[in-house]
C-alpha cells in the first residue's frame, strides 16, 4: 500500500478569507444570481424562489397557505423535510404532507420565529462522514436518505415511489381518493385500496397527506357498503 492511498489528501481551502466571510458572499452571490435567472426566465419565478426559501428554512417551521380551500384549516404547517425538484414536503407530529410548488399560493415562517438561514443547524458534524463523501460520494450519499436530500433534487414522482406501502390521502382538483401507494409512472400516482385501484395523474395532485389506520378503516367500510 502506498503512501499517499494510507494518508488520503484533502483539497485546499475555496476562499482566502475568514469562513464567516466567505459564507456572507456565497450567500450574497447565490441570491443574487437567483433574482437575475427569475428576470430572464420569468414563468419559473415561483418555483425558483419557493425551492430557495424552503432549502434556507430546512427542518425548520413553516406555514404554507395552498391554493386550494380547506375547510378545517386555511394553512398547513410543518417542519421543512424535503425539498425537490418540484415539491416540498413537511413534517409534523401526526403526519407527513408533500406539496407541489403549482399548488402553493404563499410560504412565510410562523410569527415570532426567528428569520435565520442556516441549513445545518442540526447537522452534527462528523469527520468520518466528511471523508466518506470526499473520497466516496456516490456510495456514500445513496445510503442515506438526509444526504440524497441535501445533495439531489428529486421530484414527486421519484419521491413518492420511495414510499410505497404508505397509506396516504390524496387530493386533486377533482376529489379525494386514498389508498395504499403501489407505484408511480412517469406520469401517474397508483393507489390500491381492497379492489379498487386508483390512476392519478401526477400533475393533477394537490397534497398527499399520510393517514391514521382509522382513517383507514373508514375508507374500507365506506367501500364495502
């Protein structure tokens, strides 16, 4: 074994400045770019600054106001859990929500809370893990699902593939529908409930919302008779 493969070398530093100074200007120059791109590509302003917003409020709380109406609650709120391509989803204590960006009219963090960016606020850091990454990314990263969130933008289809056998309530613009995730296509959402299976187009959905085996056990009885 060689020299150099037993004592694994390390890049040198990106800036020559403090590294509080150089977190200052790589935010100054990432919002900065994120305003020109909006300009010159105006149709995707929204998902551009919705994705940025929610990947500088990472697990943390907040309040998003859907387009559509709800009558038991005019806002959904939760804790940031995963940003993709094309959704967020939140996290709360009784259940887990994913959101398309077309179906968000606004985000905003809840009042009193304090308006900070700092993506690692829970990360731990592990030196270990830092050399994994360096030296072995692709192994590394695809065995944790924190760091294929920090590191790639998946989309709803992909996501929610990943979470087949989940029962979950789906809503669109046309209704209701729940069911048990089987699969997803390039295009639609398969949900199984007893007999009946559920094609949703995927560009039609709204929110899909975990669900209680109680809530369940109503949409059985309500399928039966």
């Amino acid at each position: 074994m060689t020299k150099s493969s037993e004592h694994p070398s390390f890049s040198s530093p990106t800036s020559a400045v403090s590294a509080e100074e150089t977190r200052i200007l790589e935010e100054q120059i990432t919002q900065t770019n994120l305003f020109k791109m909006i300009g010159h590509y105006e149709p995707h302003r929204k998902t551009l600054v919705l994705k940025k917003f929610f990947k500088m409020k990472r697990h943390q709380e907040v309040v998003i106001t859907p387009l559509f109406t709800e009558k038991e609650e005019n806002t959904i709120s939760g804790k940031v859990t995963a940003v993709g391509r094309d959704f967020v989803m939140l996290t709360s204590l009784k259940k887990r929500i994913w959101l398309p960006y077309a179906a968000i009219g606004s985000a905003e963090i809840p009042v009193g809370t304090p308006t900070y960016s700092n993506p690692h606020q829970n990360f731990i850091y592990d030196n270990q893990l830092r050399q994994k990454i360096i030296l072995k990314f692709g192994e590394t990263v695809a065995k944790r699902d924190a760091l294929v969130q920090q590191f790639f933008e998946e989309s709803l289809r992909t996501n929610l593939h990943t979470w087949q056998g989940t029962w979950v309530e789906v809503r669109t613009d046309g209704g209701r529908f729940t069911g048990r995730i089987m699969k997803t296509d390039k295009k639609h959402l398969h949900l199984k409930l007893l007999r009946n299976n559920h094609v949703i187009p995927l560009e039609r959905i709204q929110s899909v919302t975990t669900i209680r085996i109680m809530a369940v056990w109503k949409e059985w009885i309500r399928a039966v008779f």
